[in-house]
C-alpha cells in the first residue's frame, strides 16, 4: 500500500473570525475553521449550538402528517404493527426506538408489535423479495408496516404488501429514486426529498424514526388517546446517538447530530442508563465516560458485527434488555461475532491484495474489488479498510447465492457521492441492476455477475473527474502544528468541541521530535515512545505500529509525525500522552 502524506486541512479566514467573535480560544477557531466552509461563516453558533430546543421539528419532514393520521388510525383499529429495519447499527437502534415507543410511550400490548429485520445473507438488502415473502407467509394482516432505515428505493414490494392488504409506512434517511417515493406506501417520511421543507438532510435513520415517533406522541395527544402530561420521547435519545454515531453522518453541517449525541452521551453515562450500555462498556473495558469515540470505534463494532455475520434480532434484544445479567449474555455473543468478523475481515483483505495494487499501478481513480470467496457481511469494512488505505473510493463485491448474481459495499472519500455515481452507474446500466441504493458516503447494489467489468469501468470513469486537481493516494490531515507545546489545557479545549465524528474529525496535529525510547507492548504491534519535543519529554502511543515484528523507526531518529492529545488515566493518576496515527523519519 501507500505510505500516507501528512497534510495541513485548509483555514477559512471567515469561519475563523467568526468563531473568534463568538468566543472560542484561538486553537478552538481553528480547528472549527478547518472543518467548516466560508459558506458557513454566519451559522457556526447554531451549527455547534447542540442543544435540544433547536432540534428541527417533526412536522417539516414530508408525509409526516399522513404518517402521524395512517398510524392513529391503526391504533384506533388494534392493528398488528409490524416493524421492519435495516441490519445495522443504524436500524437496529432505529428498530428499538419503534419499539420501545408504541410499547412503553403508546402502550400498545407487545402481541401486537411484531419484528421483521433482513437477513443479510438470506434476505438481502431493503425491503427486499425474500423479506417481502417471508412478511407475506408469516406475518398477520391487515397490519400497519414501518420501516426504519429503509424502504425509500422498495416500491415494487411495498406495492406487493399494500395490495396484500398492508398499510406500510416508510421512515428513511437514504436516496430517493429518480421515479420518486414507492407510491405504495401511504407515506415517506424521509428528509432529503426533494418536495420536502426539512432543513438536515444529514440525519441518520434513527433519527428519523425517532421524530417520526415524536409526531406519533403529539397526535395522540391531540386525538384525546394520550394525556397532555405523557412523557416526551427524549429517553430515547441514547439509542438515537449510537445509531447516529455508527452510521457515520455528517457532524458538521448538522446541529440535530451533534445535539442528539450529546444529549444521548448524558443519558448513557447517568446513573439510569440502560443495561446495554453498562454490559457493552465492561465487555470492550471503556472504563472511562462514555463519549462518541466509545460509540464509534468499540460499541458500534459490535452491534454491527452482529448484522455482518448472521440476524441483527439479537442487537435489538440487546438494545431492550431490563437486566444487566440478560444485556451482558447478549453483549458476549456480539464479541464473538466480531472476533469473527475479524478473522473473515484479515482473510478478505488479504486476498484482495493482489486486485487493489493492480489498479494502483493503472492509476484507477476508484477501485472494483471481487472477492469469489468473500462474505457479504464484511464488503463494507473490508471497503473502508482499503478506502483509508489508498485514499479512493472502493466497491467491494462478493457472490451471492443466486451465481449469476453479485453484491457490493461502497465507501467513498473526499466529495465522491455514492449514490449519485449509483445512479448515473444505473442509467447506464438498468437491465444489470437489480437492487442499489445509499447516500454521500456509503452504499450497496446488486447486479448481474455479467455486468462487473462494465461497473468497475464506469464506477472508475466517474471517480477520475473528483480527484483530477491532486494526486490521488491516502492522506492523513492534520490542523497543523500546536502553537506551543502540548498540554492538558489544549486537550481540554479540543474536549469542549466534541461530539467528533464524520466531517467533525477529532484533531490531529504534526510535529517533529527525537525518539528518546521506544519498546513494543500489548502484542507486539504496538510501539510505547517516548519523545522529546522542544526540550521536554513526553508519552507517546502508537497502536499498530510494527507488522511482522518490523519496526518503522527507531529509538534516536528525528521523526515527523500526526498526532491525537489524549488522558492516559492510571492508578489513579492523569497523564498527557501523544496518540501517534503516522509517523516517518524527517
């Protein structure tokens, strides 16, 4: 692979003004000037506000009145609810917010709410053929259908459930095909319509369900069948932050995310937090208070990994557990799961070797990996993997069972829309598609085997334009160099930007320094440092540093490296320490 350049994000000199006359300290205007356009200089405070009250309301969403009228009408009927959700992290959480909405806000009995959840493997994607069966043989009718996360690009099986004599509502966050909503469903709640008025087209899936659930809230209340003083659905929020956290939305452009996870963050490590999150935090030992870095990197692993490699049901019993001892069997079947997932994820990413530097040396500007061994669950990790490898788009496609059929996810880099180049991929291409759909970051599609040389041309010939301007390859961006030496006063300043996430990039840092020593510790991987910049000496940790047993620099070299500040808490004690991501010698 690529050795990663070290780059410096670009300043708005706007945006950078203006955080200054809000307040912020000098490094705090930075960094929100590296990751905020000029166009954003006259909103930086409501962008960063995250607070509640200026939450966009549920009834700017599209259909959410029909939505909100076809749902108290199901209630006033006693109709079965039937829930549908995506196999994430995203609509796992999505489907216990439902859930825990119609049964505990609501008070819908639980006979009546009923769980259908896609198989990965077996079901595939969406509202898709074999969910649609398997809904059309099992479930009871005439039922009310929600879907979370989904639903938005189904028309033809959600026009097969509305003639079967289901009144199917769609909550979604993903594009709308150029056709338009599925006319099948009573209504699409969904916020990037283009006939919609809602200003965040960058909500996650959970979101939606959750506001989607709000309005349900406010008509009843309206309809005399919940009291005035019924309890808002803000203890819901811990569930819509992980969702929103591991479907890895924009943390820029968005005040609703940051203000739900922040909020959702309080909930998870108040006093009354849920079982969940209690089992998951001693399972991946996050022993500190739980922030968006705990969700995205230990805990959303592991709900993911549970939809990778076999049913997402078991991630959703975890999200509604009412006991630790119930949450923590259950988070110890999710650690399995992704010990597995890792195991498949080291074996897929190295047969892909071969594939990914053949496309480097021809240059593509987006890589096509088939994988004919490969497991469906792991394409989008293994996607992400090389993305942060090679610094381009990645499609990675394995078999499904059907031969004459393949799957992919699509992780994209830089401005690169996924959707946008599915669809123009598609247009090309229709009798080849048999299911695709996404949004800026991320997507999946189903073809005909016969088409993927045609898809790796196309998918490489709309990538070229996006990145003609600079070299292609991985990069690591940095704000530049501390203007003084690191501190625990800067790390505090940097804390009081989070949450951090997609587009909302912790910082990282460059400098330059002498190794004083170094040793590997944990498995050998890593590397402990210590490093002396400007005079002083300070702790350094680089996590997989060294692959087989090679280290990439030495005790005594003058380095240049990227860095995290971070509190290194032990025995009681707290620390600086330096969390190296690159480092090479000057």
């Amino acid at each position: 692979m690529q050795r990663p350049k070290i780059c410096t994000r670009k300043v708005s000199a706007e945006v950078e003004s203006a955080a200054l006359a809000l307040g912020y300290r000098p490094l705090q205007a930075r960094i929100i000037a590296g990751r905020l356009g000029a166009e954003y200089a006259g909103c930086v405070a409501d962008l960063l506000s995250g607070k509640l009250a200026q939450l966009s309301p549920p009834d700017l969403l599209p259909d959410i009145d029909v939505a909100v009228q076809a749902t108290i009408d199901a209630l006033r009927r006693r109709l079965p609810i039937l829930l549908i959700s995506d196999y994430d992290a995203d609509g796992a959480s999505a489907h216990a917010v439902l859930k825990l909405a119609f049964r505990d806000h609501f008070l819908v009995p639980e006979e009546r709410l009923h769980s259908f959840i896609g198989h990965r493997l077996r079901d595939g994607y969406g509202v898709s053929e074999k969910l649609t069966e398997r809904i059309l043989a099992e479930a009871p009718r005439p039922a009310l259908v929600i879907t979370a996360d989904q639903g938005s690009s189904d028309q033809e099986r959600i026009a097969r459930l509305q003639a079967a004599g289901f009144t199917v509502i769609v909550t979604d966050h993903h594009g709308i095909p150029e056709a338009g909503p599925p006319a099948g469903a009573v209504a699409c709640v969904n916020p990037v319509r283009r006939d919609g008025q809602f200003p965040d087209p960058y909500v996650a899936g959970v979101h939606v369900a959750w506001l989607y659930c709000c309005a349900v809230r406010q008509g009843l209340q309206k309809a005399g069948l919940l009291p005035a003083t019924a309890p808002k659905l803000g203890d819901l929020l811990d569930l819509v932050a992980l969702g929103t956290v591991a479907d890895c939305v924009d943390l820029a452009r968005s005040p609703n995310n940051r203000a739900v996870i922040a909020y959702g963050l309080r909930l998870m490590n108040g006093a009354r937090r849920r079982p969940v999150w209690t089992a998951l935090a001693a399972l991946t030992r996050s022993s500190a208070q739980i922030d968006a870095a705990t969700l995205a990197f230990r805990f959303a692993p592991l709900i993911n990994a549970r939809g990778r490699l076999d049913s997402a049901e078991d991630s959703v019993r975890l999200f509604l557990s009412e006991n630790l001892p119930e949450a923590e069997s259950l988070a110890a079947v999710l650690l399995e799961d992704n010990e597995a997932r890792k195991a498949v994820q080291a074996q897929m990413l190295g047969a892909a070797q071969r594939q990914v530097q053949e496309q480097l040396r021809s240059d593509a500007a987006a890589l096509c990996i088939f994988d004919p061994a490969g497991h469906a669950g792991v394409q989008g990790i293994c996607a992400a993997k090389i993305v942060e490898a090679t610094g381009r788009p990645v499609a990675f496609f394995t078999p499904k069972e059907d031969p004459d059929l393949v799957s992919a996810s699509l992780r994209s880099v830089g401005a690169f829309h996924i959707r946008d180049a599915l669809a123009q991929i598609a247009a090309r291409h229709p009798d080849a598609f048999l299911a695709w759909g996404g949004h800026a970051g991320a997507g999946g599609v189903t073809l005909r085997r016969s088409a993927l040389d045609a898809f790796r041309g196309a998918w490489a010939e709309l990538a070229a334009p996006h990145f003609a301007e600079e070299p292609l390859g991985p990069r690591i961006w940095t704000d530049g160099a501390l203007p003084t030496l690191p501190s625990m006063e800067q790390l505090q300043e940097i804390s009081e930007l989070e949450p951090f996430g997609r587009q909302w990039e912790a910082p990282l840092f460059v400098a330059e320094g002498t190794i004083s020593s170094l040793r590997p510790v944990g498995d050998g991987r890593h590397l402990k440092l210590a490093l002396r910049l400007g005079g002083e000496d300070f702790d350094a940790i680089w996590f997989f540093a060294s692959e087989d047993g090679e280290h990439p620099v030495q005790a005594g070299q003058q380095i240049r490296f990227a860095y995290a500040l971070e509190r290194n808490d032990w025995r009681g004690e707290s620390r600086l320490q330096l969390q190296i991501r690159h480092a090479e010698p000057c």
